[in-house]
C-alpha cells in the first residue's frame, strides 16, 4: 500500500523528492500518511478534493484484495 501511494503521489507533483509516505498500523487499519510540498498540495487534492478521493478510491481497493482497512491522510 505505501510504495503504490507513493507511486500515485510522485507521479502527481512537481517536486517528487519531497513525498514522503508515514505508515500507522492501528488494530482494525492502517493509517497512511502523505507529505509533500507546500507547492504541490493543490495538485494532490485537487478541484474539490477529487483528486484526493481517487487516490484514497485506488488505495482502499488494493487494500481490499489483502483484506485489510487503510486510511490515506495528507498532511503539511
């Protein structure tokens, strides 16, 4: 789950080095953190979070093939 986000991430930005993609494993989930650039925030989130949503949409169906629960948060 962490290198695919990082994958969709990096492929999104202007300024791929600066992604970096924390992992939180709780009970039930796991908690994926994203950062990136201050510059690049727009472009992960998108018009109305749509961008933001996909990527949380393709996250959460590849976790599902592994029977498990993640949450994407993006952070500064």
């Amino acid at each position: 789950m962490q290198e695919l986000l990082e994958f969709l991430a990096k492929s999104l930005v202007d300024y791929p080095d600066e992604v970096e993609v924390g992992q939180v494993e709780g009970e039930k989930s796991i908690i994926l953190e994203l950062k990136v650039a201050p510059d690049d925030m727009g472009k992960v989130i998108g018009k109305q979070g749509r961008i933001a949503k996909a990527i949380r949409t393709v996250v959460k169906a590849a976790a599902a093939k592994e029977n498990k629960r993640v949450v994407v948060e993006i952070i500064q």
